[in-house]
C-alpha cells in the first residue's frame, strides 16, 4: 500500500535544503514522462483507478493505482508495479490489450529519502513545483503520523489532493473556457 500526502512547494531549493540539514539521502535525479492510459472498458476518472506507464533513463515502470483511500491528511491506494527496460514493449502490450495513450505529464523529480520516508521534490511542466511525501506500507495510519511529522519538518502547508493528471486536465478546462 502507498500512503502519500502532496503539497504545493514553498521553493524546492528551501525545501532541499532543509532536507540537507536533516541528513536526508539523495536518491535519483530523473526527467521522466509518465503516460497515463484510458482502460477499453471503463471510465478509470470514475472508479479513481490508473494505469502509467513511466519512462525515464535507464528503463521504465508500469504501474497499477487503485482507488484512493481518504486518510486524514494523506491518500492511500494500492499500487503494483512491473519494472522493465524496455518501454516501448511494454506500452506496445497495453495498447494491444486495448488501452488507448491517454495523456502524458512530464517532470523534473530529485528522490530524497528519509528514514523511511521518501520524499520527491518535483517540478511539473505546465503546474509548477510540488513536494511528495511517500511510504509503502501495510499499516496506513501509523505511515500517516510520519508523513505529518516530515510535513512539520519541512513546513509544507499547501496540501494538494489532486494527481498530477488530474492538476493538469484542470487547467486544461479551464484555459479552454477563456
């Protein structure tokens, strides 16, 4: 299970440097795209499911979200996961299977981790720049009171519950309304 909280960045320069002083570890610097598919039979907008597909160097993931479990001050869902290198074949299948390309979102993510938390500090083309505070696993709340704790520490106050996919179909609405 992933239990994670997203917050709207108050500089992802402060907020790395607050990680330095914790003694957080830099994990990985990735520019990735994750492309998001629609399923060939139900609408995954209604039943808060996804399935993405990211590419970045050095290979790719595709990955399962299942619906969200509202916790207080975090989300959960379960999340699985298949690691390839090989991106191309694995969108070749999806599409074969049905699945049609959907959207894509790009970023600039750097993975810090701390304790067991970890923490992305992204930057999103088209939405701007975003902290998200993560863990895997299988006791939801007691991964809740660590996220708020990290949450303190790095004194992250604008809680954003949207996907990024969901950030940018929003603003993709309303600039075609103006």
């Amino acid at each position: 299970m992933e239990v994670e909280s997203k917050y709207r960045s108050p500089g992802n320069e402060k907020v790395e440097k607050a990680l330095d002083k914790l003694g957080a570890e830099l994990l990985s610097e990735d520019e990735t795209e994750d492309v998001y598919f629609q399923h060939p039979g139900r609408d995954f907008g209604k039943t808060d499911e996804a399935l993405r597909l990211r590419k970045k160097d050095g290979g790719s993931e595709l990955t399962y979200k299942g619906p969200r479990m509202k916790l207080e001050h975090t989300k959960a869902r379960e999340e699985v996961t298949l690691r390839t290198d090989d991106p191309l074949t694995a969108q070749r299948i999806v599409e074969r299977l049905g699945f049609k390309e959907f959207m894509s979102v790009h970023k600039r993510r750097k993975n810090f981790k701390y304790d067991k938390i970890r923490v992305a500090v992204d930057t999103v083309e088209g939405l701007g720049e975003y902290i998200e505070l993560e863990l895997i696993t299988e006791e939801p709340k007691r991964a809740e009171t660590l996220i708020e704790q990290m949450r303190e520490e790095l004194a992250l106050t604008d809680l954003e519950p949207k996907t990024y996919l969901e950030l940018i179909l929003e603003k993709g609405v309303k600039n075609e309304k103006k």
